[in-house]
C-alpha cells in the first residue's frame, strides 16, 4: 500500500485523474442494482435481464474503434466533460422508466450510457502511459484497479441499501448529482499532453492501428489474452441467482448488491498481496487459481452466505489479473498507437464480456442450472493458462519495470 501513496504523492495528475475515477466509477456502478431491480419488479425474463446485462459491454464496442483515433488527436479534458454531461443527462432520463412498453428506452438509455463510461475509460487509461512508465505504470494501472473495485463495491453495496429503503428513483436521481461532482472535477483538471497531429482522416488512422496490432503478433495475442478476464462478467449471474436462492433470505436488491460487494473486497485487496507477487512466470499460476475459484463459487452458488465467501475469493485474483495484462499490453505498445490499441483492446474485451452476458441467458433459456453456466466460464481460464503457456514458448515477452 505504501508505495502506492508514494507514487500518487510523486504524481500530482495521477492523484486528481485518481479522485475522479473514484467518483465517476461510483457514479457508473450505483444504478446497476436500481436497473436489475427495476428490471425485476417488472417481472421481465431472464433473457432480458442478460441482454440488458450485454447491453453494457456492447455499447463500449461500437464506439471503441472511433474513440481511439478520437483520443489520439483531441484534448482528453473535453473529451472527458462531454462524455460526464452524457452520463447525467441518461441517468435522470432512466427516471421515465416505470413499465414494460418503455423498455425499448431504457436499452437505448443504458446503452448511450455504457458508450459513455467506457468512453471515458479508455481515454482516462490511454492518458497513463503518456506520463507514467515501468513500474510506476503497472502501479497506477493496479491503483486504478482498486479504485474501480472499491467504487464497485461501494457503488453495488450502497445502491441495494439505498433500493431498498427509498427505491428505484431516488437512486436514479442521486446518481446524476455524483456525476455533477464529477462535472466541476474535471473543470479544475488541469494537464498537458503531446497529443498526435490530425494529418490523416480517421479511417487511413483506424487502418494504421489496425496493420500495426497485425504486423506486432505479441500485441495481438495479449489483447487476446487479456479479453479472457471478461469471463467474470457475472451480473447476469449474480442476479438471477439472488431471484432464484436468495429471495427467501434476504430483499433482491440487497442481494444483488452484498454478494457484488463481497466479489469486489476480493477486487479491492489483491492487489495489495499479489501486485509484488506477479510476474511473467507466474501469470500462468494466476490464471489457474482463478479458474479455481470460479469453481469454487459455483459449488456454493446455492447458499448465500457460502457465496458471499466463494466470491471474495472470486474478487482476489482478478484484478491483478486484467492490471497485469493491461500493463503487458501498453509495455509492448509504440506510444504512437497508445490510444487507438487501447480501444481496440477495450473493444475486444467488451466483446467478450458482452457475449457471454448473453451466453449466460442463452444456457438459462435452454435449462442448464446456473452452477454448470458457472463451470463453463471457470473453463475459459483453464484454456487462458495452457494458452498463455504458449504463448510464452512463441514469444519473448519483456518484464515490466
């Protein structure tokens, strides 16, 4: 943890770019679990609460490609503001929500919201290795990790409190007034970045990226890799077990939101232990440990405490994972491409996240019991460890720091 404060006391734009993660990454998790409930007390199927979950990843994907060469030529702080402006005017919309008919809005309502947070994300994570290198980038990359799973598990665990006591709309409203404080944040933001000469048109700067992630194959194949931690994508899951197991134990809501926050205390303190600990050679032991605990939590789906455990465990390795992955993607990056690989990257994680949002609904519809569903994502690491193994045989990968 020490070094962690010592960097962001080195990095004075690290720590301001930090505090608005915190709350923006607040902002984007506190209306989940009004959403599912909404999405619930309407009484829809389980298809549509993984499609709205899909909704999510996939709203990231069809902007990603734009957004890189975007980011790659404008100012990140206008871009940052106009896509804070977008986020609250969808959240105070979601507050017409309050029937099946209108349904159709609140897709285009979560999906122009996603587009904007991951939007957001990407040009806040491509900004990192402009300033910061080594070490000090696998640290920034871990300390934004934790920010994200503590916003997750302050955002998921506060917002089913908050359902439950004063409903669905007020959460709605609240959330708009934490993207506001967001708002003022980046208006005090002030950085400087060489940011690339516009002097080529979007599709001849879309199609350098593109030749380039083709021509360097070891980029390629850590976006791959990387894309695998979107098999924990488990919203769609964590929902439909809290209806199934856990109603006679405890309200939906703050079902949904507990077995979230204990997933993210996982989130939140791994790093802490294995953020020294990982390296190239036991990237590979990672990858099986959490195809372990995936495991694990589908044996204790069925009971809510158990679960609550199984998924702090879940949590602990997951966010060195995608840290560790994403800084091997920006250490094997020429910074002339930072952006537009960082959206291409993001754009094919949000894939995979989106897909299996829908895989998860799709197995559901055909009968499979939620712990097989569960097994079947454990799997994908299993496949990402042997992977990753050759991986390694194939090519030489560089240590960070």
């Amino acid at each position: 943890m020490k070094r962690y404060w010592n960097l962001l006391r080195s990095e004075p734009l690290l720590a301001k770019l930090s505090l608005i993660q915190l709350i923006a990454y607040f902002g984007a998790w506190f209306s989940n679990v009004a959403i599912y409930t909404l999405l619930i007390t309407l009484q829809v199927d389980a298809s549509i609460i993984a499609f709205v979950a899909a909704l999510h990843f996939f709203a990231g994907v069809l902007q990603a490609p734009l957004s890189g060469v975007i980011i790659d030529r404008f100012s990140p702080k206008k871009l940052m503001i106009t896509l804070t402006v977008i986020e609250i005017c969808c959240t105070l919309l979601l507050l017409s929500i309050d029937e099946v008919s209108k349904l159709p809005l609140l897709y285009l309502l979560v999906f122009a919201r996603m587009a904007a947070a991951s939007f957001q994300f990407t040009v806040e994570m491509s900004l990192l290795p402009r300033i910061l290198s080594g070490k000090s980038l696998q640290s920034a990359n871990e300390i934004h990790s934790i920010i994200w799973s503590l916003s997750y598990t302050l955002g998921m665990a506060l917002s089913g409190l908050l359902v439950y006591t004063v409903g669905v709309k007020f959460a709605f409203l609240l959330d708009a007034c934490i993207f506001m404080i967001v708002l003022v944040l980046q208006f005090n933001l002030h950085f400087s970045v060489e940011k690339m000469e516009p002097t080529s048109r979007f599709l001849t700067m879309m199609g350098n990226a593109l030749r380039y992630i083709k021509k360097e194959r070891i980029v390629w194949h850590l976006m791959l890799l990387h894309s695998v931690v979107a098999f924990t994508a488990f919203d769609a899951l964590v929902v439909l077990s809290a209806q199934k197991y856990y109603m006679n134990v405890i309200a939906v809501s703050l079902g949904i939101g507990l077995v979230h926050a204990a997933r993210a205390v996982g989130l939140a303190i791994g790093p802490l232990f294995l953020g020294e600990w990982i390296t190239i050679k036991r990237l590979e032991l990672l990858l099986f440990a959490e195809a372990a605990a995936i495991g694990l939590w589908a044996w204790a789906m069925n009971d809510f405490y158990t679960s609550m455990a199984a998924s702090v465990l879940v949590g602990f390795m997951t966010t060195t994972l995608w840290s560790y992955t994403y800084t091997l993607i920006q250490k094997h990056t020429h910074h002339d491409y930072y952006g537009r690989v960082v959206a291409y990257n993001d754009m094919i994680f949000l894939t995979v996240g989106g897909l299996v949002s829908l895989l998860i609904g799709f197995l559901v519809k055909l009968g499979w019991t939620l712990e097989s569903i569960t097994l079947v994502l454990a799997g994908a690491f299993l496949i990402a460890a042997f992977y990753y193994r050759w991986l390694r045989q194939h090519y030489e990968l560089q240590e960070i720091g």
